[in-house]
C-alpha cells in the first residue's frame, strides 16, 4: 500500500519487464521514478524484486546502493517500485563508468 500520492508527468522508458515513469509526490513535490511491472510478469517475480529491494533500503543509500529505493505498491492489479530520480539511467551510468561495476563498501 502506498503511503504518498503520485502524479505521472512523463513516461522516460520501456523495458521487458515493464516502465518507468518521472512522476511527483503529490504532497511533497519531490519528483521520483516509478517502475510499472507490465501485467504479465508473475506475482513471484515482482515479489522478489520488492523483497530484495527493502533489504537494501535497511542498508545506507550512500554507500550500499546505486539508486534509493522509496516505497512499492499495487495499482490496479500491477506492481509499482518509486526510487528517486536520477539524471542518468542504469545504461548512461554504467556507460560513464567504462561498464565497470561499482565498488562496493
């Protein structure tokens, strides 16, 4: 269940997985990300991604993760994930990086 209101201002990208949208936190105005699972991908699938997320959510953001991951919810029957809003996707960053993994620790 989400705890905040979100308004969706764009759609940034599809995946095989489903999209990502730049939404605001209606009674905040901070602006996040917000990944739909498309309606095929399983209950377990999506499930397991939430549960690996929430673990990281424990760790510090700083340090332990590349993206903050904010709340999940379900809106009319689909998965949603809201982390905060980058200026670069996976892919650019990755691609800065010369595709080399972020040290951890």
């Amino acid at each position: 269940h989400a705890t905040n209101s979100y308004y969706v201002e764009k759609l940034l990208g599809e995946g095989g997985f489903g999209v990502v949208a730049r939404c605001m936190n209606v009674d905040t105005e901070e602006v996040v990300a917000l990944k739909m699972f498309r309606e095929y991908i399983d209950k377990e699938h999506a499930e397991c991604e939430i549960e690996c997320l929430c673990k990281l959510k424990k760790l510090d953001a700083d340090t332990h993760n590349v993206v903050k991951f904010i709340e999940h919810f379900e809106y009319k029957g689909r998965f949603c994930l809201i982390f905060e809003m980058l200026d670069l996707d996976l892919f650019d960053f990755l691609e800065s990086r010369n595709w080399r993994p972020k040290a951890c620790g």
